[in-house]
C-alpha cells in the first residue's frame, strides 16, 4: 500500500475522533484578551498539550511566558533530515456580539452552510485558529501511526497571537536553538473556495492607535454650553474625516512614502485570481464597494494600506436622551501595512499628524497599541513548492499564490530572529465568519488539511535533498 493510501486509510477510520477532539477543545473559551477568562485560556494549553503527547511528540510542555503560554513539542526522527516548525494559536476573540450567534460560541455543533454543504463546525475558534491549529496535532498522529513522518517536527502553538504576540517574540529570541527548523508553516489563512485552493504569499502589517480628545474638564449642559464651548466628539469625528480625501486616500504626509510598487504585470497576474463583486457584495450585504480611487476591489484588500476606526465613543449611549456636551471622545484607529512601511514609523506620522490637526480648543491624546510589520513570501523557495505540490495532489489544481489582507505580526520576526520564511497553507474561507458572530469552520477544509499536511512533509523533504 502506498504511503498515500496508509494515511487516507488512516484519516478515515478515525474521522469521528478527530472531529469529537476538536469539538472538545472549541468548548473552552481561550479568550487571550479577556483575563476573566485567564483559567480557561490555561486550560486550553494543557489540552493541547495532552493532544501533543497522545499523538506521538516528546519533550512536550507549557512554557510560561508573561501572559499566556505557549505549548512547545517535538519529534525528531534523525538530525540529518529537515525540520519543519509548525506555529499556531489557541487563543480565540471574544465572541460578541453573543445575541447575534444562533448556537452558543463555546457549545460547537455542526451546520450546514452554503459554501459547506458537508457541513461546518460553528464555534468561536473553529477556523481562527484552533480548527486549523490541531489539524497539524491530527496530521501528525497520522504520520506517526502509519510510519510516514519524513521530517523533523517542532510545535510551537501560542496563545497570544488575538492580542499582539507580544510575549511570544521574547520566547522566540530566548529560545532560537531550541526552534531550529528549515522552514514555518502555518495554517492561519484561507483559500480562495473549496474548488479553487490558494496559497497565502503575503500579510499586511498594522499600526493600532487609540486616541483620546479631551475638550471641557467635565460634561457639560448641552443647552447652557452648546455652541459656544467644542464637543470633543464632534470634533474627534472632523479630525477622522480630515484623514481621508474624496479618493480615499490617507492624508498623512508621508504615509505612502515607503509602499511598495507593485508593476502592471504584476497586477494583472494577482488580477487572474477568480472573483466576484456582484457575490461579494451579495455575501456581506452591500449594494455597492468603496475604497481607493485606481485599485481593484481585492487590489485594496491586499497590496495597498488602509485606515479605519474600530471603535469610537463618548457622551451618552444609554436609553433615551440626555442632553450633554461630553468633556472626552475616543476612538480606536488601526492602519493595515505594505511592504515596505514601517510600524513605529507609520505610528509616529499618525500621532503628528493627528495633533497638527487638532483646534486649539480641545486637546489631544495618542497611544500607540501592538503593531506588526507586513511580509511577503517567495514563490519559489521549497516550502513554497513543497505546499503547491501538496495541494495540487489533494484539491486536484495547482494553487494560486494570494496575498491576503490580514495580519499575522509574528511571522516577519520569525523571519527577523530565526532566518526562517513561513508557507502559509491555510484551509479558512474568507465566508467562515472569523472575529464575527457565528464563526465556522468545513469540515471538508478541516479533513482536507489534515490530507493534505501530510503530503507538505514528504514534499519538503523531497525538495530538501
Ligand atoms: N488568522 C488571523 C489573520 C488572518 C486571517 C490572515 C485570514 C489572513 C487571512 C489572525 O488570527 C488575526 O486575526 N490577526 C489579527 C492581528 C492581530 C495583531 C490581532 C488581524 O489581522 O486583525
Ligand atoms: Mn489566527
Ligand atoms: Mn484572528
């Protein structure tokens, strides 16, 4: 029997398993943001960890950190081969709105959906990323128990990664021999469709502002100071409104300075991925897009940056009316990278801008949160290769290399601090609902990723002789 036939063989006799451990683990709520939820975020690594050792790794443990820990295992077979570094996270996004969810997000069931006539999985996590984590956990019990493992591997699993990484880079620059490897694989990302698989060959970085406008020194009658005194949040909303022109682009001086250029043809290669507007609309119910003025809709979503408030607050926002002239407003910013613009630097154009433009009537606050710096991979390194040639044998087309309009910050440092490049093999669709209500995950994506990881292994190892 081939190799392939064993694993398959294997995947199948055990597929209810593999679905109930999943099932098992999205019922604890990992909510890295939320420390209420500290013990559970806990326990979640010790799941993992227990999975890691029934699987076949050794050396497995929770590796403390300032925040959450990480959960580190290895296997290897013989130091002469390669070795593959599996990253992943179990943390998850706090799941509200919880009255829009129509199943609890910590008591996973299994839907039907219009892109997952198979079914779909609905829990917070089951696609970012604990679904797609533990389909490596799977993958590799599967090479273990039917002698097909022909890499070295390492797991590092993190549960961090919804709040910054930020203790995950101490770890990763305390602990660079222990994470040795030839190459990073992630499966944090997603495909095209299920009948037209993608490979994720760049991410966007991030700038995170909060700002703080701060007008009278207490709320004020809104009839007695009205007219006469600057409303922080009408004026926070003018400064918002200064940041973009009427094409959309950013008004920062120097904030396009370092984007990358990306050439016609390059542009018409990324412009050959298949793509509807009319059921992309359709999918998040709008009757038209927007964005910058000369880029296509997945232009914008991807090789160019972008600026949105996430939040914004102030004033009254209870029931019915109060008449009141805020003393404070505030709003959270983020602005998404490209090559080559830098995170600190692109944090300190906004924060001088967005004073230069404030009136002298209130004052203003800045704070820069986590950010992270954009990374685009090569499209023909042996990782690469290695996961085309994968997915082309278990989705039955070759791959089409996309880049995406997410964040994952820690993958430039991986680059940064280990010398390592990351082949982003995720199984997600853009429709599973991450960070929002009712999040999913297929269970064809899932059953495919635990097919189609195994194949990666052989191929890398193939490539690396
Ligand atoms: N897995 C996502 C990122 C992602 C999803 C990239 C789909 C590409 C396609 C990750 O968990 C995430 O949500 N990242 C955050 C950044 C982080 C600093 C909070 C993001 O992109 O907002
Ligand atoms: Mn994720
Ligand atoms: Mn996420």
């Amino acid at each position: 029997m081939s190799n392939t036939a064993k694993i398959n063989e294997y995947i199948l006799s055990n597929k209810q398993r593999f679905l109930d451990e999943l099932i098992n683990l999205l019922k604890i709520p990992s909510i890295s943001a939320d420390s209420k939820y500290n013990k559970e975020t806990y326990q979640t690594a010790e799941e993992v960890k227990k999975r890691l050792v029934e699987a076949g790794a050794d050396n497995v443990e929770i590796c403390e950190t300032k925040g959450h820990p990480v959960v580190y295992g290895e296997k290897i077979i013989d130091v002469n081969l390669p070795t593959v570094l599996i990253y992943g996270h179990y943390d998850v996004q706090p799941p509200d709105p919880l009255d829009l969810w129509t199943s609890p997000p910590f008591e996973p069931v299994i839907k039907k959906t219009e892109n997952h006539p198979e079914g779909a999985i609905f829990a917070r996590g089951a696609c970012d990323d604990k679904g797609q984590m533990y389909m490596h956990v799977k993958a590799f019990e599967v090479m273990m128990k039917t002698n097909t493992l022909s890499c070295n591997v390492k797991f590092m699993i993190e549960g961090e990664e919804e709040i910054g990484s930020e203790n995950l880079e101490t770890y990763i620059k305390e602990n660079k021999e222990k994470l040795k490897a030839d190459v990073i694989v992630i499966s944090d990302t997603g495909i095209i469709a299920n009948d037209i698989p993608s490979i994720t060959v760049g991410l966007r970085g991030l700038s995170y502002m909060e700002v703080e406008v701060t007008g009278p020194n207490r709320d004020l009658h809104s009839g007695l100071y009205g007219g006469a005194v600057g409303n922080p949040i009408n004026i926070l909303c003018e400064m918002i409104a200064k940041l973009k022109d009427d094409k959309n682009k950013i008004t920062i001086p120097g904030f396009y300075d370092k984007v990358e250029i990306i050439s016609q043809e390059e542009r018409a290669e990324m412009a050959k991925a298949p793509f509807s507007l009319e059921a992309y609309k359709k999918s998040i119910g709008l009757t038209d897009i927007d964005g910058e003025e000369g880029y296509t809709t997945n232009e914008r979503n991807s090789i160019r940056p972008t600026l949105d408030v996430n939040g914004i607050w102030g004033g009254y926002t209870g029931e019915g009316a109060k008449t009141v002239l805020p003393s404070k407003a505030y709003a959270k910013i983020s602005m998404r990278l490209v090559p080559h613009q830098d995170s600190d630097e692109i944090s300190d154009l906004f924060t001088e801008y967005f004073k230069s433009i404030a009136p002298s009537s209130v004052s203003v606050k800045v704070t820069p949160h986590h950010g992270g710096t954009p990374y685009v991979t090569p499209i023909d390194f042996s990782g690469y290769l290695a996961a085309k040639n994968a997915m082309e044998a278990t989705f039955g087309k070759a791959p089409i290399p996309v880049r995406s309009g997410g964040s994952i910050p820690i993958v430039a440092l991986f680059e940064q601090v280990l010398g390592l490049k990351s082949v982003l093999m995720g199984f997600g669709l853009d429709s599973d609902a991450i960070h929002s209500p009712n999040e999913h995950y297929g269970v064809f994506n899932y059953f495919k990723g635990i097919e189609t990881i195994p194949l990666f292994f052989e191929q890398f190892a193939k490539l690396q002789k």
